[in-house]
C-alpha cells in the first residue's frame, strides 16, 4: 500500500506510544464516513513495515454490533449504527483485557460486511502486539458504558472530513452493499447524519485531531 502525503508523521505518532509501554490501545474516533478505517489501515500497514507483521493488531468497534436478532428484539433495526445498537460494555471489557493481558493471544469478534453482522473470534491481537488500534464512530461518547471504554485508551484521535464528501463516501459504500441509491441517501440522511451530529459533538475531547484532507492526513489544532 502506498503511504499518501503525512501517514508516515502520524504512523511515527502512533509507534512512540506502543514504545513506550508493554501495550498500548489507540483509538481512532470521527464521524460515519470519515475515514477512520482508511487511516488504520494506512497506519497498521505502515507500522507492519517499520516493526513488523506481530507489532500492531486491529480491533474494530464493529465487531461488537449487536446482531439483527437482538436488535429485532430491542425494536431498534431500523436504528443500526446508533450507540445503544453496540455492547458497549463488552467492548470496554475486551479493551481492558486488551490491555493488561499481554502474555496470551485474545480473540476478539469482528464484524463481516457481506453478512452485515457481528463474528464471534474473527480477529486475534498476538500476545507480541506492543500497539492495538481500535476504531468507531463512539469512542468519545459521554455516557457510562463509552466512558469505560474510553478509560482503555492510552490517545484517541478524531478524524475530520469534509462533509460533503464524507456523505457521498457513505451513500456509495451502502450501494456497494446493497442498498439502491434511493435507499441509500434516504438512510445517509435519516440514520447516518443524526449519529454524525452526534459524534462530532464529542471531537473537543480527542487527544488529536486528524484531518483527512484533499492533499493527504494531518494533525490539525486540538480542539480543547
């Protein structure tokens, strides 16, 4: 993969925490669109060539998705991407134990896109993995069970996007999954945006700011 124009500045960023401890968790948090996947992907392939293919693990919040059955029994399908359609406190416990568990491998559920629902054990972070990153839309969310979460990571970054962009990226990614267009906007602008407003409240309290720019990834002015 190609690194684009100020992925090496932040892939450096991200190897000094994990140097400086047994384990660290980042968290990379933005809104629907954003670029949070893109950006760890660009990190964890960075860092794989500088530290090698053991030193970093991924675990997205998506994997904790509750899955259409419970969300059917909840009443809340028609809300799937919201706070309350995660566990959020089974992500915070994974973290936790993410974290001071370092001598053993720990399974972790991931999430498959053709399926759109949770796997149990679909990704392992190594016992060697001295950085985990973990990506979603609510890492900075103010209520108890996203505190906890919070509470296990070392940093967590925004990512900021143009909005226009950042929806059409979204209408797009919903077509290719299976939505018609109409649908697909229609979803965007009922589901995606209102979790948007919502996340982008919380990006005062990021460690950093990340700008996913037309010209390439940069830290931008920290907002508190």
């Amino acid at each position: 993969m190609d690194n684009p124009p100020g992925s090496e500045s932040l892939a450096a960023e991200a190897v000094g925490l994990g140097d400086g401890t047994h384990r660290a968790v980042l968290g990379i948090a933005g809104s629907p669109g954003a670029g949070k996947s893109t950006l760890v992907e660009l990190l964890a392939a960075r860092i794989r060539q500088m530290r090698g293919p053991g030193w970093v693990a991924h675990v997205p919040m998506d994997g904790f998705h509750l899955a259409d059955a419970q969300l059917r029994r909840l009443g809340l399908l028609d809300r799937k991407g919201a706070p309350e359609t995660f566990d959020a406190v089974g992500y915070a416990h994974a973290l936790h134990r993410i974290r001071t568990d370092v001598d053993s491998d720990v399974y972790v559920p991931g999430f498959d896109r053709d399926l759109e629902q949770p796997l149990a054990a679909a990704l392992v972070v190594p016992a060697s993995a001295r950085l985990v990153l973990t990506e979603g839309n609510y890492l900075l969310l103010d209520q108890p069970a996203w505190r906890r979460v919070r509470r296990s990571l070392d940093q967590t970054w925004f990512v900021s996007a143009d909005d226009s962009l950042r929806v059409e990226r979204l209408i797009a990614r919903h077509v290719e999954f299976g939505k018609t267009a109409a649908a697909a906007r229609a979803w965007v602008d009922t589901v995606d945006e209102a979790n948007a407003a919502l996340v982008t409240s919380t990006a005062a309290s990021a460690d950093r700011i990340v700008v996913n720019g037309t010209r390439g990834w940069s830290f931008g002015a920290c907002l508190r």
